[in-house]
C-alpha cells in the first residue's frame, strides 16, 4: 500500500496547460473566467471587487511558467500578480507583482521575497516591450540553489540561498501555492499614489495563458515531495539549474537599463547597515 502510495505521487508532477486541470478560481464572484476549453483565464477588478485563483496543489521547488496579457489602456491604480506563497504567519512568498499606468505610461514590474514571513525585498523594473499588447512569459524558479524571475526568458532578478553563509532563512521547508490575482492599489501602485483608479475605465482585465508548472508536488498526506526520490529528481534539470554566464551578463543588462528600484542601495531604509543577503546577491 505505500509502496503503490509512493510510486503515485512520484508520477504526477507536471502540471500543464489547462486551467480546469490545475487552478481553482477562488474569489471574485465571476469575475475570474476560464475559458477556450481551459486554455484562457482571464481576471477582472471593478468599484465592487477584484478576483483571483490559486493552483489545486502545493509544490516544493519548481520551474512555473505563464503566460500574461496586463490590463490595456488606463491600468493605473491596479496591480495583477503572479506569485507563489505558503500558508501562516512565518509563510514564504515569490512574487512578481504589474503596477498598472496611465495609458502609454510604462507598467512596473514590482517583485518581492518573503522568508519565514518577513519581506521588504523589493525590486521594481521597467519591461523592454509594451505589456498589455501580447502575452508574454513570466517564470519563476526556485530550486534550492537560488530563486529567479525571468521575463520572457530574460532573468531579470535572481536571489541566492546564502542561508548557511548568512543565516537569512531561504524557502526550502513550506510547500507553496501559485495564485494570480487582480485588486484594486491606488493608494500606492502608479506614481507611488498620485495616479488613482478610473472606475469609468472599468472593469479592468488582465489574461492568463499556458501556465506550467515542472514541479515537486507536495503530498500533504505523506508530507512528501514528488522529487524526494533521487532517482526521479533526475528529470528536473531545473532543479540544479544554476546561472550560467550568458543569464548572468543578461541579468546585469536589465538591471543596469531597466531596474527602477533595488532594496538593496536604499541606504536611506536602512541606515543601519543594508540586509545581509544584499551582498550576495551583487550584480552591476
Ligand atoms: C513564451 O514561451 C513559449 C514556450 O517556451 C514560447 O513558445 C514563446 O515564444 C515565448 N513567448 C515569448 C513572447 O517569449
Ligand atoms: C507610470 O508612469 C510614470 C510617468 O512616466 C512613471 O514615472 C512611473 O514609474 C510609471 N509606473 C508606475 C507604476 O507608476
């Protein structure tokens, strides 16, 4: 019986494609839609409320790939996401988070990591192409070497595991959830507050295409992962994906060209010495 149990939960852990498959809409009262035969998930906000989803299962590490389409025209005041996060008070969380704009007005990718419930890691940047005309690619990796955020296959953020050297906490021991939600921020999101919502603009929509997860799913049941085998963690060339020269050089060219704010130089928050993983995680 735990043998046949084991093998199972070895099996199943790529989730591909279709919303039905892979996602519970969980909020927003139909305005969350799954559509095309599963393959669109679209999100909507108004005055009223916004709407989000969240994956049916809990994963340990993985490769998490979709596809977005942000809200076009005048998007200011709102914020779609894509992130990852457990559950509880000392919960982790990856996330990529679209700052909407007034029309023609760039959209800020704002991203942030939290570690046993403590945040403040924000990176914010400007994309090289015009978000809300096509969907683009927007992944997150985390495997326990590090975890990085790449746009349309770009790293454009990558945070080590410096847990032995630094004993900041790394996400390697809660199991996570993905969600993508929309909702209303218009007392900080465009122009840190200065730009509101224009309800007459409502609702706003923002679409989710080809999601995918290559992941260790966990099994709370057992308290297992997918991957806890090493014969079938094998097949996850992500999980000792590392960065190699040409992602690294890549990475240094949206930093220096696109990146709108880095914790990390912000001497002003903290005047007592910057986070100690802000050493490692060096790039210009
Ligand atoms: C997104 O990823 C898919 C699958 O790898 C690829 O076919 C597509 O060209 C990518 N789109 C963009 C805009 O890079
Ligand atoms: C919105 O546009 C303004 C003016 O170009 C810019 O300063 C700001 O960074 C943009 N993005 C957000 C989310 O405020």
């Amino acid at each position: 019986m735990l043998l046949v149990y084991l093998l199972l939960s070895y099996f199943t852990a790529s989730a591909t494609g279709f919303f039905y498959q892979d996602i519970d809409i969980t909020w927003g009262d139909g305005r969350a839609k799954i559509l095309n035969n599963g393959e669109l998930l679209t999100l909507s906000l108004d005055k009223a409320s916004g709407s989000g989803f969240q994956s049916k299962n809990d994963y340990l590490f993985g490769l998490f790939n979709i596809q977005i389409k942000l809200v076009p025209g005048n998007s200011a005041g709102t914020v779609t996401t894509y992130y990852l996060s457990s559950q509880g008070s000392n919960h982790d969380e990856i996330d990529f988070e679209f700052l909407g704009n007034l029309s023609g007005d760039p959209n800020i990718v704002h991203t942030n990591i939290y570690t046993q419930g403590k945040g403040n890691r924000e990176q914010q940047f400007y994309l090289w192409f015009d978000p809300t005309k096509d969907f683009h690619n927007y992944t997150i990796l985390w495997n326990p070497l590090h975890i990085v955020f790449y746009v349309d296959g770009t790293p454009i953020r990558e945070f080590k595991n410096a847990e032995s050297s630094t004993g900041v906490p790394y996400p390697k021991r809660q199991p996570m959830k993905i969600y993508g939600t929309i909702w209303d921020a218009e007392d900080w999101a465009t122009r840190g507050g200065l730009v509101k919502t224009d309800w007459t603009q409502a609702p706003f929509t923002a679409s989710y295409e080809n999601y995918k997860a290559d992941a260790c799913m966990w099994s709370s049941g057992s308290s297992s992962s997918s991957c806890a085998s090493s014969s079938s963690s094998k097949n996850y060339t992500w999980m000792y994906q590392d960065m190699d020269s040409s992602s690294q050089s890549r990475l240094k060219w949206v930093q220096k060209n696109y990146m709108v704010y880095n914790y990390c130089t912000d001497t002003k928050r903290f005047p007592r010495g910057l986070p100690p993983e802000c050493s490692l995680n060096k790039t210009a």
